[in-house]
C-alpha cells in the first residue's frame, strides 16, 4: 500500500478504541470508509467525529456471523464498488482460569476474536485481489506472543489469529497484498470494561480477587498507549510494509524478553504481576 488516499477501507470494531482512530485518521488521510460493530450508537458517534472528504458508510456487523459476512460484503460493494484493504480489528477480553472457564464463555471469545477474522479474511479476499493494490490487516496482540495465567482463552484466540495471519502471508508473498499482523500491548480501551473478567491475573498471583471495576482502574493504569498512537503505529506500518507491527514500549520489551527467555519468560513475568498484585 502506497497510500490509503481514495483506498476504501473496511474496519470492524469501529465504534469505539482503535477502530475508532483508525476511522479517523484514514478518514484524514482520505480514504473511503465502510465502518462495522455491533454498536450503531457508536457508529455513528465515530461517523460524526470523521472530517475527511471520502464517502462512510456504517453497518451493524457480528463478527462471529459467518452468514452476515458475505451479506456485509455485498452491501460493501454496492455502496463502495470496491475494496481495497480490510482491518479485523473488532475483538473482545475474557479471563479466566481453564478449570473454571465455561465452554460457552470459551466458544463465545472464539467465535468473535478468531473466527470473525477468518470470515472477514476470506470473505473479502477475492475482492482484495481484484485490487492493483491491496492489505489485510488482523489484530492480534502482545497476548499472540507471549502468554499469561487466566488469559488461555484469549491467549489462544490471539495466536491463533497470529498464525492464521502468517501462513496467510506466505501464501500470497507473490501476490500483491500486503498482508500483516498487529500486536498491542495496553491501550486505553474499554476492552476490560466491556469484558467477561471472571477471575483477575492478581487472584492468580495469590493476591485477592479485584471487582471488573478495579481490574478496568488497574488496566487503565498500566496502558500507556492511546487509541490515537496505536492507529497511527497501524497505518505508518503498514505503509512501510510491516509484516509484524508491536505497538507500545510494553510490546516492545515483552516480544524481546520472550525472544531472549523464550521459555522462562512465564517466570519473570509471573514475577513482575506479584509486585503489581
């Protein structure tokens, strides 16, 4: 991707967070919009917010709807004519340990945060190939790198999403799609808040359980990276050709300790949470 000027840019999750800075910086940098969530209030919240020439179009999307996709793509198409880049961006949290997770809870993280990449993935591929330029974005997390107690499901959600994304990437290296993953580290979201947090990593570390209101408080402390800052990481990357994008320094230092401990870092970061807890 040399430019998202005139590009038209599909972004799921868009209400709110990331997907909402990324609506409106790519809005800035001209590009067309077709912005999805489940959440039309906040749609249109991201929609008024938007101060770019190109044309926006909102839609309510589950993500975790494998039929509602090609519908969505459809919709995309006659109001757009074409798609030039794709960001799976929408993703919800769960923690939990694994002997206390229910299998509704579980298939309920999967459904959203894997399977609506690969719907989203797949559905607006052969429309990406059309294309004289292309990208696919996917969101995974720092969480797709390294993992922590009461994350298994989320864990599993992110490197699933990561590896999806990187055979992705080898099939179409020949191709001309950009195709990258992206890892946050904390960004000040509601992602916590708007969560099922059953069990909080301090219980893990022997500490007292924390009501979902402490836990968001605790999580807003730590990330230091804002919306505004994670969507311009996304996009300058991807205009650089990144395959691999870490936003954040925590990102950064947590992708280089698993790299040096690749086995031991679960000992130094359990370490680390039983000072914070």
């Amino acid at each position: 991707m040399q430019s998202f000027s005139n590009k038209v840019v599909v972004i799921t999750g868009a209400a709110s967070g990331i997907g909402r800075a990324l609506a409106r910086q790519l809005s800035h940098d001209g590009a067309h919009l077709a912005l999805s969530d489940v959440n039309m209030a906040g749609l249109e919240e991201t929609r008024d917010m938007l101060q770019g020439p190109g044309k926006v179009t909102l839609h309510t999307l589950n993500v975790a709807d494998r039929a509602a996709w090609q519908a969505y793509a459809d919709t995309v198409i006659s109001d757009h004519g074409q798609v030039d880049a794709i960001i799976n961006n929408a993703g919800v949290a769960l923690s939990e340990t694994v002997e206390q997770m229910s299998y509704d809870d579980m298939e309920w993280i999967v459904n959203i945060n894997f399977w609506g990449v690969v719907y989203g993935t797949k559905t607006f591929l052969p429309l990406l190939k059309q294309r004289p330029e292309a990208a696919i974005i996917n969101v995974s997390s720092i969480f797709g790198i390294i993992a922590l107690p009461t994350q298994a499901a989320y864990n599993a959600t992110k490197f699933a999403v990561r590896g999806f994304t990187e055979s992705l990437r080898q099939e179409l290296a020949d191709t001309h799609i950009m195709v990258t993953t992206v890892h946050p580290g904390g960004i000040k979201t509601n992602i916590v808040r708007n969560g099922r947090m059953k069990t909080s990593l301090a219980a893990s570390q022997g500490a007292a359980e924390k009501s979902l209101d402490q836990q968001a408080r605790d999580f807003e402390k730590m990330a230091r990276t804002t919306p505004d800052q994670a969507a311009s990481t996304i996009i300058n990357g991807t205009l650089k050709g990144k395959r691999r994008i870490l936003i954040g320094a925590d990102a950064r230092a947590m992708d280089r300790t698993q790299r040096l401990f690749p086995i031991r870092y679960s000992e130094i970061f359990g370490w680390l949470l039983s000072k914070i807890a």
